[in-house]
C-alpha cells in the first residue's frame, strides 16, 4: 500500500468525539469566538494561537511567582489568563471556521499544552506563598486526574466533556482573576474564627471537587462500558 492511500485510508478510519460544553459561558463564548475567527487577520493561524495560549499560562505562573516579591505582579497574572483564553479557546475555532480542521493533531497537541502550562501554572502559585505547596500539588493532581479521565473517555465513548457540569476552562480563569483581585486586598480569610490563606481555602474546595468528580465520572464511565460491554 502506497503511502497516500495508507494516509486516506487512516484518515476515513479516524472518527471525531462529539463534543459537549454545558458551561455556564459556553453559548455566550461560542458566539463571541466566532465574531473573532470570522474577522481574525488571515496570517494568525491556529499553531499561533497554541502557542500564544501556552505562552501567556506559563507567563501566568511566572508571574505568580514574582508576586511573592510584589504582590501587583497578580495584575499581569490577570493579562496572561485573558491571553490564555484567547489562545487557548481561538485555536479550534479558527481552525473550524476556515474549514482547516487536524482532529487527531489538533486534539493531541492543545492537551499536552494544556498539561505542560498547568504544570507551570501551579509552580508559580506554590511559589508565591499565597497558597502552600501541598494544596498546589493537591489541585495539580486533581486536574491532572481528571483530565486523564476526560481524555479516556473521548477514546472509549466517543464523547469528549469540555465541561463538568456548568464549569469549563473559561469558569476556572474568571474564578482565578476574582481570586487574585482578592489577594490584592488580603491574602487571607477567616472561616469559623480561624485564619488561613485565602488561596489554600478555595484550592482545598477546589481539589476536594475534582477528586470527588472523577471518582464519580469514573464509576459512571465504568458501569456504562460494563453494559455495552456485556460477557457473552
């Protein structure tokens, strides 16, 4: 088999999961991207848009970092999570739009960016003193977990969830620009007379969630690939 018609022919055997997102801001997003894409400039192309959204995330946790020293270094945070999202969310788009779609490219290479950035993501916030270094490592796990579970899913069910339940991608920064508006104010909270940071109370709930999910998406997952599953 010549090289061309192995190509055709594994492109014809590649399937697309469908995609859900059922976030809060998914109808309002979807049609304020599209307004972009469709008046985006003709050289930006979707590979910019990758690196621009893995570029401002690991701008984010740099930034982070330095907020240890100047705690105003939280505002180019905020810079860099807009930056990210316009990347990160204007690539697929783009790509769609002009009829330019890599499924299997495009899928692999957006999630490895989106590993490697949370990765440097939570460094920088470990780094800040804002939050300790077990919630940080806390939460990276979490994603880290249910992230491999979204991406499991997308291969055995065909499905790949953008959301869980009203929150995606885009809920997660404007919680994060909320979070670091607070710190600028206080980087503590007090909770039933107790004070503690802030930053190490919504990472604790936030980590405490994705676990929770993941165990039960991946009960859920189970038992529906058990029924389509079943032994003869």
């Amino acid at each position: 088999m010549s090289a061309p018609t192995a190509a055709i022919k594994n492109e014809v055997a590649f399937a697309p999961a469908r995609r859900v997102n059922q976030s809060l801001t998914a109808s309002t997003e979807k049609r304020a991207l599209q307004w972009m894409a469709l008046r985006a400039p003709a050289w930006l192309t979707s590979d910019q848009l990758t690196l621009l959204g893995l570029g401002a995330q690991i701008g984010a946790g740099v930034f982070y970092a330095l907020s240890r020293f100047n705690r105003y270094a939280l505002l180019l945070v905020i810079l860099c999570l807009a930056l990210n999202w316009f990347g990160d969310s204007m690539d697929g788009t783009l790509a769609r739009v002009r009829c330019q779609q890599r499924p299997r490219y495009g899928f692999y290479v957006d999630h490895m960016v989106d590993i490697f950035g949370s990765v440097a993501l939570m460094c920088g916030l470990g780094y800040s003193g804002f939050l300790h270094w077990q919630t940080a490592i806390a939460m990276l796990i979490a994603f880290l977990l249910l992230s491999s579970e979204s991406y499991l899913a997308t291969y055995t069910l065909s499905c790949f969830q953008l959301s869980q339940g009203i929150f995606g991608p885009t809920e997660i920064r404007i919680l994060l620009v909320i979070g670091n508006l607070a710190l600028l104010h206080s980087p503590y909270s007090t909770v039933f007379g107790h004070r503690m940071l802030l930053f190490d109370l919504g990472g604790g709930i936030a980590a405490a969630c994705m676990f929770a999910m993941v165990l039960v998406i991946t009960l859920c997952h189970t038992a529906q690939l058990y029924r389509q599953e079943p032994l003869p």
